[in-house]
C-alpha cells in the first residue's frame, strides 16, 4: 500500500476456488480484489478499473493468459493501461522456456501452482517494489531529459557564454556565445579540446579562467577582464567559474559563465567621461577658456576622440553662424604628430583636460584662423545644412551631399566632407553650432558617437549659458560699480560746489570789506609818493607801500574772480585753435625760462560745446603753471584727441620738478599754494570751470619726473552731472609732425 489508499488487484483466472482463496488472504493483507472469470472480462476490467497489478491465469478457455497479455501490452485498444505490472500464474511447472519468453515480453513475475498465498503476498509485494522502482526511473529519466533540453535550450538562447571542463581542463560543453568569443564558428568546435595545449585557446581569456579554478581549487570570479580579441578589437567581459569536486572533494571539472560587457562598460565610461568634462566645463567663465575646453573634450582620446572640432556661435542678431574657434590638424602630417605625441604621453582624461584643456595655445591654430574667418548664413532657404540646425537637429554631413554654395564654401574651407553638426540649444534658444569629423583618420563616425556628441552638446550649451549669464552679470555688476561712482563723484561735487560757494562768498564779503580802506590807502600813498621828490628815503617807503597795495588789489581781484566765476557761456568752438592761440600767446614768456612748447593737437577733431574765454583762461593756467614748474628749462606739451565717442582730451605735460605725493590731493582746493606769492586760486578756478562744462579734471605727478593734467570735455552740450561714456576710442594715432614753438 501507498499512503492510506488500498492497492487494486485484478484476478484473472475461471477458478471460482482461487478468487475466494485470494480474495480472503488478499483482503486481510489491505489489498481491494476485482474478480473477472475469463480473459475478455479481465480484459475489460483493466480498462474499467485501472488496476495496479493483475493476477494473470495462463491456462484459460477461449483466450488464454499469453494471448490476453499480448492483448494487454500491443492492442492500441489498452495502451492508456498497458503498462499495468502481470503475474502469470501457471501450473505448468519446469517449463522454463516458457517462464524465459514471458519475462521476456514483459511478465513482470512467473508464479507456479500451487502455491501458498504468502509466497503470492511476498511476489505481489516485490512486484510493487520493482514497478515502483520502474515507475520512479522512469519519471527521473523524463526529469533527467527534461533538465538535458532545458539545460541545451539554455545553452543555446542565453545571452552569455557557457562552458564546462574535465580535471585536465577539456572543454566538454560550450555554446554559441563562448564560440563567437573565442572566434569559433560552431561550439561543437570547441568539445575535447585542451584548453593550456591548443593554440586557438592558450592564450584566450578561458585559460586563465580555467587554470585560476584547477590550480586555486576555488570559484574565481572577475569584473570588467580586458580581452584583446583582435589587434582593432577589444572586449570587456564578466568571468565567472566554480569548481565541479566529486564527494571525495577532489576536482573533477570546471563550469563557467563569460559576459561581454563591452558595450555596458563602454556606456559607463561615457557617461563618466561626460560627467568628469561637465565637472570640469562649470569652473570657467571666461568665453574663450570655456570654448577651448569643449573643443578639447571633444577631440580628446580618452574622450569623444574626433580628430576635429569646431564651433560657431550665433551673432546678437540670431541671423549668422559665426566662426568662433577650432581644435585639430590641418593635414595628416599635423595630425600624426599630435597622436604620436599623445601615444607617447598616454594621459588620463582629467590629466588631459589639466594639461590641454585649461590651457589655451599662445598663438591660435591655422584650423582655428580659417574657422575665425567663416561665417554661415541663417536666413537661406534652400540649405539642408541651415534647415537641420534651425529645426535643432544634428546633420550628418557626408561626401557629395549637395548643399546651399553658402553652406558648400564654408565646407570647401574647413575641409569638411563626412562629419556631423550638433546645435547648441539652450534655454529653447540656438546660441551655436559643434562641428566634428575624424579627417585623416581611418575611423567613420558612429552613431553611437554621434549620440555621445549629443550628451555632450546638451552640457556644452549649459555652460555656455551660465557663461553668458555671468558676463551679463558682471556687466551688470560693472555699470551699478559705475553708477555708484559717478554718484559719488557728484555727490563730492555738489559738497566741493557748496564749499566753494560758501567761501566765495566769504571772500566777496571779505574783499568788499578790506577794498574800500585798501583803496583809500593805495591812493593816498600815490599821492604822497608823487609829492616826496626831494626825500629819497620817504619815496622809498611809500613805494613799498604803493607795490603792496598792488599786490594787494590783485588778490582781491583774483578772490572776486573766484567767487563771482559765471557760468559759461556755450559757443561751437575748435579746441585745437583754442589751445594754438594759448601756445602762441605764452610763447615769449617760455622762451624766457628756456622751455620748448610743443603741440601735438589730433586732426579732425570735431568742434565742441565751450566758453571760450574760460577755456582760454584754464589753459594759460595750466600752461603757465608749467612753466614756472620748469626752473632750469624743460618741455612743455600740450595735446588733444578724441577720447570717445563724446568726450575730447586735453592734456598739459611739463618735465619739472613734479608734485610730492603727499600735497597732490591738495592741488585743487581754493588757496593752496606752494609759491611765495601766489593766492591758490589757479588751479581751483580750473576745477571750476572744467566741472561747469561737466568734464573732468586730473592730475599726475611723480617728484623729478613732471606732471601731466588730463581735461576730459564733452563734445555736446551736458551738465556736470552726465555720466560719462563707457566705450572709448583707442588712442594709438599720433601727427608724423608735431608743431613746434620756440
């Protein structure tokens, strides 16, 4: 019995006695009896009842037991039960041909009667035990066919290389995958053979796997193994091996599984290329810097590794492409020497980027001069090239393919015949293009490259973008610095202007004051002096006294000048005649202290906005001032340009004795002066009437080197509030002639 369900017997035998006999033993035993009394019953009970074992009489009228098995066992009829474990039953004793024959048809027992009903429980019970034995076998050799296929059909549909070994290292098993790694068309090409002896196999990957495995005595396992397949080809491959030991723990083969993950590892390393480059890319903020970054991260080998690469950059107007820079060889003798010299430097890419990213050349490339020199247009309409990129997508140039002549001359020039161009889209907007090729190389240029200059577009453009933001930002940040300082030179202005006013008037006051009594002194101390003819020593007093009333009344007047100074009154008038008509005017007096006056005064300088008489007075200041500065002679010169777009200059330079550092701060302010006799009111009048046009006076001065004062005034009429112009004129002009006066 199985479990708690009574096995089935079927007796088949037309003697009524034997039922009863086996059916009390059989019962008592825990067996079920089915009885059938002639072969076609029995028969017919096998397909009714599904017995588990049948007690088959040989000796039986009409059809007898060997008839009845053959039955059983070849009639299609009775094939769902023909498996069914026999018993023949015979009394037909010592007829051992028969017995042999019976057994060997499938019999599974031969039992001869009479015998005793535990002899048949002992064969019934070992009958059992042998289809028991039959039936698991059978199913094991089915899970065993089954587990084979399985195993073959994983062999044949995995995605990796699948290989096992004897002890000696003998391939036995092996797929299509491991064969294609190890450049065998057929895997039956690879079974029995010596993996250390064969020379196809000796030096592959499958060696040291194997040997590490058979000589360690333990699973070797290993991420990203270098295989070099062909001199052009490398692969990157997953190995991972186990020993197969016998119960004895000795070796008795090897079994293994090989990944290529070539093209997994490949994306890996983009896609750390690309973050090291994106990394390095948000350091700069210089244009020009950031531009040669990119160029150098695309042509770099252990990066994108294009032999070229370019770009252009939309102008303010959006409607042309404009060369801004290269990175690249122009022939293939430049370009051998620059993969010579980086084979033989062998950098990694963050080594790379240090040495030639960061660092532009000294002098632009001849690449980069003919890119500086193209320009596309965006506004033809007949360009694929111009359509591709306006639509932000990436062109695929190629040999032959027709294009705009716009498009096609700037393609002639760069030498571009197969190569792609990646637009650089940030924020929604085109702001440029990235050209790429591999000229003078062997190398095509791939699509999965081409998805990698993609990527690597995508950043390029963000750092563009935070590029450009920071400019304007710092440009921002400049014009508010420029604002901030205008509005304090105003604001220190209007404190200097309502210092001096308040002093003018003081002085007014002052001068009013002493003028009356001065004036009554001066007139009867003439009078005296005109009536002492005869008293030398008297008329020298009194002329004493007469010269200091002078001096006197000459600072007074100098005083009233300064506080009653009007503003001026405007008139289109020449600077340069202004500042001849000084020259000349002072010439004799120069020549007098043995100082040259040279002029050096910009032609076509364009007539400006002035008081003439306050500009007169303002440069017979400065110029006599340096004069005086000149003890023992020297040059003086006097010289005007254009300084920007709305501001002319006017500079006075002397080779005198200069001013000390510490009083230069001082020169300007109302009565400072280091002459025995002066009223330090000179230079203070300048400043004043240089702020009424709402320009700009300054000083320089080194001791023993002389002094320069620079006037900026504005070509239009202005206050002095009026910012100044950022944008000036480089001033590298000078006359060929400059006039003398002597």
């Amino acid at each position: 019995m199985i479990g708690d369900t009574p096995r089935t017997i079927l007796l088949i035998d037309d003697d009524a006695t034997m039922h009863d006999l086996a059916r009390a033993h059989l019962e008592k035993s825990g067996y079920t009896l089915i009885s059938a009394y002639n072969a076609h019953a029995g028969l017919q009970a096998v397909l009714a009842h599904r017995p588990d074992l049948v007690l088959l009489d040989f000796m039986m009228p009409e059809m007898d037991g060997e008839k009845a098995f053959y039955e059983l066992t070849h009639n299609p009829a009775y094939r769902a039960v023909s498996e069914t474990p026999v018993i023949m039953l015979t009394a037909r004793g010592g007829d051992e041909l028969l017995k042999t024959t019976l057994l060997e048809r499938g019999v599974s027992a031969y039992l001869l009667k009479p015998f005793g009903l535990r002899e048949l429980t002992n064969v019934i019970e070992n009958v059992f035990i042998i289809h028991d034995i039959r039936l698991r076998n059978q199913q094991l050799r089915a899970e065993v066919e089954l587990t084979r296929d399985h195993l073959e059909l994983i062999m044949r549909t995995a995605p990796i290389g699948i290989f096992s070994t004897d002890d000696i290292g003998r391939i036995e098993h092996a797929n299509h995958v491991l064969a294609r790694l190890l450049d065998f068309e057929n895997p039956k090409d690879l079974r029995h053979r010596v993996i250390a002896e064969d020379e196809r196999l000796r030096d592959t990957f499958l060696r040291t796997a194997v040997a590490r495995v058979l000589t360690g005595k333990k699973p070797w396992k290993v991420h990203y193994f270098h295989y070099i397949k062909h001199a052009d080809r490398r692969r990157v491959l997953n190995i991972h091996c186990v020993p197969v030991k016998k119960s004895s723990e000795e070796i008795e083969g090897v079994v293994g599984v090989v990944e290529d993950v070539t093209e997994t590892h490949k994306r890996d390393e983009q896609l750390q290329m690309l973050t090291t480059i994106g990394l390095a890319l948000q350091s700069i903020i210089d244009l020009d810097d950031l531009l040669h970054l990119i160029l150098t991260g695309i042509t770099a080998g252990p990066a994108l590794g294009f032999t070229r690469a370019m770009i252009f950059l939309a102008d303010n107007s959006g409607q042309h492409l404009v060369g801004k820079m290269a990175v690249g060889p122009v022939n293939a003798k430049e370009a051998e020497e620059i993969w010579k010299t980086f084979e033989r430097e062998h950098l990694s890419l963050e080594d790379f980027l240090e040495k030639y990213g960061k660092r532009r050349p000294a002098t632009p490339s001849r690449l980069d001069l003919i890119v500086r020199e193209q320009i596309i247009p965006l506004g033809i309409q007949d360009s694929d090239f111009v359509r591709q990129i306006l639509l932000k997508h990436t062109y695929r140039g190629l040999p032959n393919r027709l294009d705009h002549p716009s498009c096609k001359k700037v393609f002639r020039a760069l030498q571009l015949e197969d190569f792609v161009a990646v637009p650089l889209i940030a924020k929604d907007r085109l702001k440029g293009v990235i050209v790429a090729d591999n000229r003078f190389s062997t190398q095509t240029v791939a699509s999965d490259l081409i998805s990698l200059l993609e990527l690597f577009a995508s950043q390029a453009a963000q750092a563009l973008e935070k590029a450009d933001a920071y400019r304007r930002l710092e440009l921002e940040k400049r014009k508010l610095e420029h604002a901030y300082e205008q509005l304090q030179t105003t604001h220190d202005r209007l404190v200097h202007a309502e210092r001096l006013a308040t002093i003018g008037n003081m002085a007014a006051h002052v001068a009013h004051e002493i003028r009356n009594p001065l004036v009554t002194i001066g007139g009867f101390a003439r009078s005296l002096n005109r009536q002492l003819h005869d008293h030398e020593s008297a008329r020298n007093i009194t002329s004493v006294i007469v010269e200091e009333v002078i001096r006197l009344e000459k600072i007074l007047a100098n005083v009233l000048d300064f506080s009653k100074l009007p503003k001026p009154s405007l008139q289109l008038a020449d600077l340069n005649q202004q500042a001849a008509e000084v020259c000349n005017l002072l010439r004799d007096e120069a020549r007098e202290k043995r100082v040259e006056i040279r002029m050096n005064l910009a032609p076509g300088l364009p007539k400006m906005w002035i008081d003439t008489i306050q500009i007169n007075q303002l440069l017979v200041n400065l110029v006599r001032n340096g004069i005086q500065a000149m003890k023992t002679g020297g040059l003086l010169e006097v010289r005007t340009l254009l300084w920007s777009k709305r501001f002319a200059r006017i500079t006075v330079r002397d080779t005198g004795s200069g001013i000390p550092h510490e009083i230069i701060e001082d020169v300007f302010k109302p009565f400072f002066t280091t002459k025995a006799y002066g009223t330090g009111l000179g230079l203070a009048i300048c400043r004043q009437i240089v702020n009424d046009h709402g320009g700009e006076i300054s000083v320089q001065s080194s001791p023993g080197e002389g002094t320069i004062f620079t006037i900026d005034l504005p070509l239009e009429k202005t206050s002095p509030e009026e910012k100044f112009e950022t944008t000036f004129i480089n001033d590298n002009s000078t006359p060929d002639s400059p006039l003398l006066i002597t």
